[in-house]
C-alpha cells in the first residue's frame, strides 16, 4: 500500500452501513424470537435498544440476559434466516460510486466487520467492490465483543496509516467507540441499526447519507 499523503483513511462498517441489510436482520431477529416465544420486534424499537456485544441487546428486551441455552438457540436460528435472506441485500444507496470515486482520488480506505471473516469476503466480491478496500477484516473468532480491539488489530495492519487521517463510518455507537479506543474519529449513519437519538449519545457527527458521511470525515481531518 502507497503512503497516504492526504485526505481520510476511511475504515468502513458492512453490515447497515455499506450493505443495506436492516430488513434482513430485522426479520432473522424476529425468527430467532419466535424460536423462544418472544413476541417481534418492530424496526423501530429494534434501533431504539441495539447494542453491542448483542447479548445485552437481548438483555434490554427480556429483562435480563438470556440463558447459555437460549443463546445458542438464537444466535444459530438468527444465523440461519439472515444466510437466506443476505444475498438479496443491495449496497446502500450510493456506496458503489463513493467507494470507486474515493479509490479513483487516491484516497484509501478499509473495512472491518463483526460479520464472519469467511462469510464477509465472498459476498463483498460479490458486490463487486472488494478491489475498493486495502484491507478487509471480518470476525475470525466466536467472541460477539465489539470492535474496539479488533480495531487495534485493523489498523496495526496498516501501518503507513496515520491514526489522525482515520475516520470510521459505521451505523452503531460501537463503530464511534472502537475508532475513540484507537484516537481515531467517527462519523455515524442512519440508515442501519440505531435510531439518531441512540447514535447522537455517542458525541459524533450523525448524518443520513454515505455521501454526507464522506463529506463529513474530510472535514475532520482537514
């Protein structure tokens, strides 16, 4: 990778932010529900009470954590339904061109995902756009911890990377916590898992658009 000499790094979220999946994980969450007489969730009280690591998301729902048992129930029903349903998953609206653009400029970018790291890589070669990133990092352990470590990880690879040009775009306080873990910024999307409220608690811009969240992270490291 060429030493970057301006403009932000990018390290980008996948899952509700440069893949439009909400209504995939909104109807494998509700599966997984059913599984154990919970009652559905709605989209919006889904992005009222996401949170990661995901067990105190349930924890927020039922009143208390779920059992070792109704924790492997759920996330193996979640896992199931969401597989059937990613594949019909578009990029969010606009993404394909930012990427392609930002790559075109010599600027760079990367993405660092809690999905799966077998998984990840083959469906971002699907969407064609796995040429874009100069690192790609999924999930390669069982651990549903967030991202703040992995971050650490993300970035030691990337060692021409100035820490103050980075910029993490993500649709989840978590996204905004990992990127302060590392003194990095954060700009928060709405389009994915959390409601504004939720990710205007974590002190970052909030914007309703990739375009504006690329905007957005120039600004910051101008």
């Amino acid at each position: 990778m060429g030493k970057q000499r301006r403009g932000a790094h990018i390290v980008w979220d996948w899952n509700g932010t440069l893949l439009h999946d909400i209504d995939a994980v909104i109807g494998a969450t509700n599966a997984s529900f059913q599984e154990i007489g919970l009652e559905p969730i709605t989209l919006e009280r889904y992005r009222e009470l996401y949170c990661v690591p995901v067990p105190l998301f349930y924890e927020r729902l039922m009143g208390r954590l779920p059992t070792e048992d109704e924790w492997l129930v759920m996330d193996a029903v979640f896992h199931k339904h969401y597989g059937t349903r990613v594949d019909t998953c578009a990029l969010a609206e606009g993404a394909a061109e930012l990427l392609a653009l930002r790559q075109a400029e010599g600027r760079t970018q990367s993405l660092l995902s809690l999905a799966p790291h077998e998984q990840l890589v083959p469906l971002v070669r699907r969407h064609g756009i796995a040429e874009r990133f100069v690192r790609i990092d999924g999930r390669a352990d069982a651990s549903h911890a967030g991202k703040a470590e992995r971050m650490v990880r993300h970035l030691a690879e990337l060692a021409e990377v100035a820490v103050e040009q980075v910029v993490v775009i993500g649709d989840a306080v978590d996204d905004a916590r990992a990127a302060a873990h590392v003194g990095a910024r954060a700009v928060l999307y709405t389009g994915g898992s959390h409601s504004r409220g939720s990710l205007e608690s974590a002190g970052v811009p909030v914007v309703d658009s990739l375009g504006e969240a690329v905007e957005t992270a120039e600004r910051l490291v101008a």
